[in-house]
C-alpha cells in the first residue's frame, strides 16, 4: 500500500450527501500518499462541502459544472476520464448511482464517469432504505457485473437517525479498494491463500489467561497483499483489534481453536501462510471458576498445543506452498532452518526480535527469507506491509513454479 498511490492520477468524485466531508480525508490521504488528484463535485455536493477546501487539499481548482471556465487546469469531461489512472465515487449517491446504471450523463460528474474507460471504485453512502431498496440493489448488481468495484457502505447510527447500512465505509478500507483498482498485475487471481494472525488466548479460569505480545499486525498485512495481488483470501485471526479487510475472516481465541478452524480450511488452499503466534502450552486443566489465592506461591500444569504448521506440512500435497515465521531471540538463522525442515514448510521468514524496529508490534520489520532449497535473502528493515509484499510474492513464486512442474 505504501506506494500504490505514488504519482498516480485520481479522478475524486463526490456526490451529495453527508458523507461528502469525508471525501476530504480521502483527497488529504491520497495527496499525501503522492497521488494527484482532480476533484469533480456535484452541485448538490457543493451544498455539504466547499469546493475551496478541497482545491486547498488538492491543489487543483475544483471541476463543478459542464460549462465552467476551469481557470487553472483547462481540462474537459473527456480530458478528466483521459487523464486518470482510476476514479473514485466517494460518497456516491443512490441518484449518482442510478444515473451511472443507467448511462445518464446529464452533469459534468455523470459525463465524465460515463466518458472513462479506466477503473471505478464506487463507495455509496445513503439512508439504509435506500441502500436496501430494489432498484438501488438492482444498480448495484449492473454496476458490479460492468466491472465497478463497489465498496460495502459499513453499518450502524446514519446521519438521518436511522440505523442500518449505508454508512460510507472507512477511509482505509475505500483505499485499499483504489489500491486494488490500481495495481494491474495480479498474479493471486484465482489462488486460494489461507493467512494466521494474532496471538492465541489460553484460559486458566474464566477471568485469565495466557498469551504473547503478538499485534496481529504483520498476518493483517501478509492477508491483505495477497488480496491486493488478487487472492481469494481467508484469514484466521487470533485475538486482536481487528483492521477493515475485504477477506473472508475467522476469529478464533484458543490455538486449540486455530488449529481446528485452520486444518478444516486447509485442504483446497493453494498458499497458507502461518503468522500467527500460536501458543505451544495450554493449562492441562481449565478451572470453571476462578482460582482464588492460598498461601504460597502456585504451579501451573501446561500440556502441549498442536504444532499448526508442522501438521500441515505433513498433509501438504501437490504444490501447496507453506510458509512459517520463526520468531527467535538467539540463532535466528539456525533456529529458522531447523523449523524449516522439521516443519516441512517451503519458506521460512525469520523475525530476530531482539532487533530494534522488528517483531511484534510496531508498523515495520525486519525478516529473513530461507527457502527449504537452502536459498536466503536478508530483507532490509521496512513497513510491514512491504515486508508482507515480500513474503506473498516470494511464495507466490513457489507455487507457480511447483504448479508448473506437475
Ligand atoms: N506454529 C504453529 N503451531 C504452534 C506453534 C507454532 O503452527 N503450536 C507455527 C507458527 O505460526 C510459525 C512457526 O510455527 O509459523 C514457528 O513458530 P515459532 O513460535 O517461531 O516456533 P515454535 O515451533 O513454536 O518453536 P519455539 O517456540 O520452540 O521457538
């Protein structure tokens, strides 16, 4: 994600509702993250925001109607569709979308949709009713099989007192949607990629538990750069706050969880990526009520957990491609291997986490790649995003390979 948006030219539609103040965010981030962006307002729009706000975030005068002198940037409705790398409806209206099902093109936003022939990303934002009616689901579908990628408004308390859908999804979330409208090479299409995440949570009593310092952060990341290289994602997430993703998610508690829900998924996965800190001892007994305090100090009997990843190696068959990380504060590289091998995994990423800006937590990482050919590559310390790129395509390379080979 860090550079998907880099000296890319986005065209910003907003519509008018109330959301069109959040499309503010949407300029601020995307010019932040290096894009250009060219803002097209309907009139109604101008009623929620000023198009002075967006020109200052933007940099560029704001495109409003069909025969407005632009005085800055002469540009018409079919040099903006020319010009753009993507276009991006946020918020879009049910009226802005009806008129897009429809081919209307009787304003400059409308016009200009209808002249583009590069990506669409529509994020609606409307009343739940609305969102739900008939003819607005009947948009949509069109919209969606024309190729539009349509970002799901998320749920709850709306503007107009009602609660429901239609609440413009977040701004990360519609990001990622232009990040995937964007990137054009998509090597994971129709690959099934399995990701962990997060720490596991051993119960001793219905009030405590036992468990790591793992974020979640770095299986989030693996889980969404394959989505964004165009795999069918699901991710089993341990317990943590979980981030927006459009994958298919899981939510387990215990590793004896994560096991059961992983090794039910495995079978039909083409990659599986194991991130997830998965604890390797469980309280032999569960207590149903709370341990209360005696005198002296108090041993805790621990029973070992299901080795995830080992038991996956040993049911792996054609080409699926297994990846593990090792998180090691001494021997990584040796430590790295032998889990490697023992394991039966193709790749290993080796996280020393005694390294300062590496492990858990944290936005960046450092990793080692060790691959079971006894290849290696030290990866430079980056944003855990980038370092996820690197595993996803380093195992995307496995698979293909292997897959061609059979
Ligand atoms: N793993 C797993 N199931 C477990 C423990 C670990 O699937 N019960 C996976 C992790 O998801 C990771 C890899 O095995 O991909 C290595 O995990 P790590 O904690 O580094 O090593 P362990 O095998 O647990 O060995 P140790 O704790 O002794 O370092």
């Amino acid at each position: 994600m860090s550079t998907a948006f880099q000296a890319k030219r986005i065209l910003l539609g907003i519509s008018g509702g109330i959301a069109a103040y959040k499309a503010c965010e949407l300029a601020s981030r995307l010019i932040k993250a290096g894009a250009e962006v060219q803002v097209i307002m309907t009139g109604n729009a101008t009623k929620f925001v000023a198009p002075l706000t967006l020109r200052t975030l933007t940099g560029r005068p704001v495109m409003l109607g069909m025969f407005d002198e632009v005085k800055q940037w002469k540009v018409d409705h079919i040099g903006a569709a020319r010009w753009a790398d993507a276009c991006l409806l946020a918020p879009a209206t049910a009226n802005l979308m009806a008129k897009l099902a429809w081919g209307l093109a009787d304003d400059l936003l409308s016009a200009t949709c209808l002249a583009c022939a590069k990506p669409l990303v529509i994020a609606p934002a409307m009343n739940s009713g609305m969102y739900d009616h008939p003819a607005s689901r009947e948009n949509r579908a069109k919209l969606a099989e024309r190729g539009c990628l349509l970002v799901e408004p998320g749920e709850g308390m709306l503007a107009c007192g009602d609660s429901g859908q239609g609440r413009l999804a977040e701004p990360e979330l519609i990001l990622l949607w232009l990040a995937y409208a964007l990137r054009e090479e998509k090597p994971l299409r129709g690959r099934r990629v399995l990701v962990t995440a997060g720490p596991t949570r051993e119960s001793l009593d219905p009030v405590r538990f036992l468990t790591n310092h793992s974020s979640g952060r770095m299986g989030y990341s693996i889980a969404k750069q394959a989505w964004l290289l165009g795999g069918e994602v699901t991710l089993i997430s341990g317990p943590v706050e979980p981030e927006a993703l459009p994958v298919n998610r899981i939510e387990t508690e215990s590793g004896a969880e994560m096991a059961d829900r992983t090794l039910a998924a495995a079978a039909g996965q083409d990659i599986i990526i194991m991130a997830a800190a998965v604890a390797d001892y469980t309280p032999a007994v569960k207590s149903a009520v709370k341990i209360k305090k005696r005198a002296g100090g108090l041993t805790l009997e621990l029973e070992r957990t299901t080795d995830i990843l080992a038991e996956l190696g040993r049911r792996k068959k054609a080409a699926q491609t297994l990846v593990g990380f090792a998180a090691e504060t001494e021997d990584l590289l040796a430590n790295a291997r032998r889990k490697l091998q023992e394991k039966n995994a193709d790749l290993m990423a080796a996280n020393d986490l005694t390294r300062p800006g590496a492990g858990f937590g944290g936005g960046t990482n450092q990793l080692t790649l060790l691959w079971a050919d006894g290849r290696s590559r030290e990866l430079a310390l980056m944003d855990k995003d980038d370092c996820a790129y690197e595993v996803v395509a380093a195992a995307e390379e496995i698979w293909r390979e292997r897959a061609a080979g059979l």
